[in-house]
C-alpha cells in the first residue's frame, strides 16, 4: 500500500514543526548578585542589542538590597541573545546617577562586568539564552569614594 504521505515531506513538516515550536519555548534565567551592599533597590534588565546601555529592557526584576548575595529571576525569557544592566537605585530615581566625571555614582552590574575595561558593548556583554533554565553569577561593582 502506498502512503499517502511521502517520508521526505513528512520529516520536512517535522522539522519545521520542531523549529516552531523550539523558538516559542522560554525559559527562567536566574542571576545571583555578589558583594551587594545594602541600600536601595537592585533593578535588572536582559536587553537585546538594540537596548542595550538603555534604560530598559526586554525583560525586569527587582529586590530589595541586602548585604551579601541578592538573586533576580527573569521569568519565561526566550531564547536569544541579550546582555545584563543591573543597578543598585541608591536614590530611587530609576536611573544610573552619575558622578561630576561623568562615572556610575551608584552600584551596578553586567555580565562579563568586572572584565571589561573602558565603555562596555554587546559584544563584550552579551549571552545567549537556550530553551532552558539558565543560571549565573555577577559581583556588584561599587564606584570608589
């Protein structure tokens, strides 16, 4: 008997059904902040390129700062590429508050932060997120009084 359905057209709708529904699963990323000094609220986002060293993001948490290790869960975050802007909002103004030198005068974190010397890129920041929970660490940098 012959099939109605021939096999190589079978395991093309297959594929791309996998590739459907593969792009559509997110997933939690979870980022543990280190060396985190109590005082205001810590603000995360994961930006996409076009976000990046903005304001916002795709995706948001916040805590409460404490001292020692405060963890931010970014809920059903689709896979992609996306960088890490973390702020420690000392003065509750929701933005990065900067010095008379133009440097952070609050606590901040992003991924790959503690290595990056001179202004940060994607490039340098960015991670990618696969179809599952990921989870990482970053230590808290504080400006220099």
């Amino acid at each position: 008997m012959k099939s109605l359905v021939s096999l190589p057209r079978l395991t093309a709708v297959a594929a791309l059904a996998i590739g459907v529904c593969g792009a559509a699963f997110a997933d939690d990323v979870t980022v543990t902040l280190t060396g985190v000094k109590a005082g205001g609220q810590i603000l995360g986002a994961l930006q996409t390129e076009a976000e990046f060293m903005k304001p916002s993001g795709t995706y948001g948490a916040m805590a409460p700062s404490k001292d020692g290790a405060v963890t931010l869960i970014f809920k059903d975050v689709k896979p992609g590429e996306y960088s890490l802007s973390v702020l420690q909002d000392d003065d509750d103004n929701k933005t990065m508050t900067l010095d008379a030198k133009g440097m952070p005068a609050e606590g901040w974190a992003m991924k790959n932060g503690a290595s990056i010397k001179g202004k940060p890129t994607f490039a340098k920041a960015k991670f990618t997120v696969e179809a599952k929970p990921m989870a990482f660490s970053e230590p808290m940098i504080y400006p220099k009084k």
